[in-house]
C-alpha cells in the first residue's frame, strides 16, 4: 500500500552561491548540465563560469547518500577554464558527498546536501518550503 502522493524521504539539494545570490535546486534528474549558459540546466550567475561548466551525473548505486558524480567540462568532455575545486583540492571528476563544497570561480561555490525527510507523513504537513 503505498501513498503514490507522498513525498520521497530523501532529497538531494544543491545550495548555488553566485553573482544573484543563494538559491537551493532540487535534484531529481539523472544529468544535469551546469554553467552561465542559457542551455545550462542549473544556471550560474557569473563570467569565472565556463557556459557549460560542469556536468552532474546520477549513479546507479544504493549508496543513496553519494547519488552524483560530478564531472569538469561540458557533454563533449571540453573542460571548464577553471576547474572544479572541491574541499580544496582541484578535481576532474569527484562523486559528491554531502557537505562537499564545489568551487568552480570567484564567489561562486555549490554544496551539495542530502536530506532526509520525516517517515512520518502527517508531521509533514505543518513544513512550510520557501522558494
């Protein structure tokens, strides 16, 4: 018997800290790209960012809480001018843990987090979302 209304008790979130601010992305996708271009999927507000500066990758693995690879470059594997950094260290393709920070230019960096949510539908209700 399951509720086909209820909401997966886990999310993936990406935190965007850019030229326009703070904003939180949903992750529900299989890939993703990410960059300054109108093309991109996940948007950047920022010239440091190539147009499609990094691409992101679902993998196919229990381990939920290590859902996404992310990998420098655009789809053809053209790489990005200045990389990924992620907890300080330049990387060309790294699977994102939760609370890893992904530097990719001056002010803009992207955390990943994984949330869970309440098992327990009823207490749900009462969350107010802020977009």
């Amino acid at each position: 018997m399951s509720d086909p209304s209820a909401k997966p008790l886990q999310e993936h979130i990406l935190i965007i800290l850019d030229d326009a601010g703070r904003r939180e992305v949903l992750l529900t996708e299989t890939f993703y790209t990410i960059g300054r271009s109108p093309r991109a999927d996940i948007r950047i507000k920022s010239q440091f960012v190539s147009r499609i500066h990094a691409v992101l990758v679902r993998k196919s693995s229990d381990d939920v809480q290590a859902a996404y690879r992310i990998i420098d470059g655009d789809e053809d594997g053209q790489s990005s001018v200045n990389g990924l950094m992620i907890n300080g260290k330049k990387v060309q393709e790294h699977i994102i843990q939760t609370g890893d920070e992904i530097v990719m230019g001056p002010q803009v960096s992207v955390r990943y987090e994984y949330r869970r949510r309440d098992q327990f539908g009823t207490m749900l209700e009462h969350h107010h979302h802020h977009h």
